[in-house]
C-alpha cells in the first residue's frame, strides 16, 4: 500500500491504540481497543479497526479484608459468617480504569499488531484494587483502509 502524503509503499510505524469502552461481564474484563495504523515516514493514518479484548479474572479475596470491607456497612455485632460466606458468593468486579499500550512485531512476526491492555478493578467483597492485563493481536491486513 502506498502513503497518501508521501507516496512511498509504507511500512507501518508503531500503532496507536485508544480504549473506546470497557467493563466486566462473567468474570472477565473486557474492552474495546481502536487500533490505527500509521506510515513510517510520516504518521499518514493508513489503517484502523477496532479489536475486542478480554482477560480472566483471578482474584482471592482474604478473609481479612471481606470483614473489614463489611464493618465499613455493617454494625460489629450484627455481623457473621453467613454476611460473609455470602458477600464472597455474590462479588462483582467494577472496572474503574482501562488503559492499552501499542503492540507491534507480536511473536517475531512484523504484520501482527494490537494492544497490552491493563483494566484497573474493585473487587465489591474486599474492596480491593485489581489489576488484570491482556493482549490482543491482529494480522494488519484486518484492519480497514482510511479513505
């Protein structure tokens, strides 16, 4: 393919990568990552998509820190191990922050591009912070044109 602007057949230079949505679906977090490629003579925007990410959660919530996230609502004496047991059960993960970093050159090959991407979580038993991270590839000749 040939750069618009500086007529050369273009190599790709390093991918920019937007985060356009994310959140947390059946213990997973998931985000959608707008890849742009780019020329590498002169940053000509040449291709775009838009890829999904997702990555598993794994978080284990110390029985520490689910009681003391619970007297935050819950008065001492009225609080036991059935509050408990059941704030583990029903835990949900909100994701409060979701960040991608360009991909390039993924496993020794030159035409995969994408995104590392890192979600920032609250876990709601605990109350802690988690972090979980993923990487989504795609072969260049995926992504769309830019007319």
């Amino acid at each position: 393919m040939r750069c618009p602007e500086c007529g050369k057949f273009a190599t790709y230079g390093e991918p920019q990568v937007e985060v356009q949505d994310f959140g947390v679906s059946d213990e997973r977090a998931t985000a959608e990552v707008a890849v742009t490629l780019v020329c590498g003579e002169d940053d000509t925007e040449l291709k775009q998509g838009t890829v999904e990410a997702s990555a598993e959660i794994e978080h284990t919530c110390e029985l520490e820190a689910v009681v003391a996230h619970l007297l935050t609502t819950v008065e001492p004496e009225k609080l036991g191990t059935d509050d408990v047991d059941k704030a583990v059960a029903d835990r949900e993960f909100e994701a409060t922050d979701c960040t991608a970093e360009a991909l390039e050159g993924a496993r020794g090959k030159k035409n995969l591009y994408g995104a590392t991407v890192t979600w920032t979580l609250e876990c709601s038993a605990c109350g802690e912070g988690v972090e979980v991270t993923g990487e989504i590839e795609e072969e260049a000749s995926a992504f769309e044109e830019v007319v």
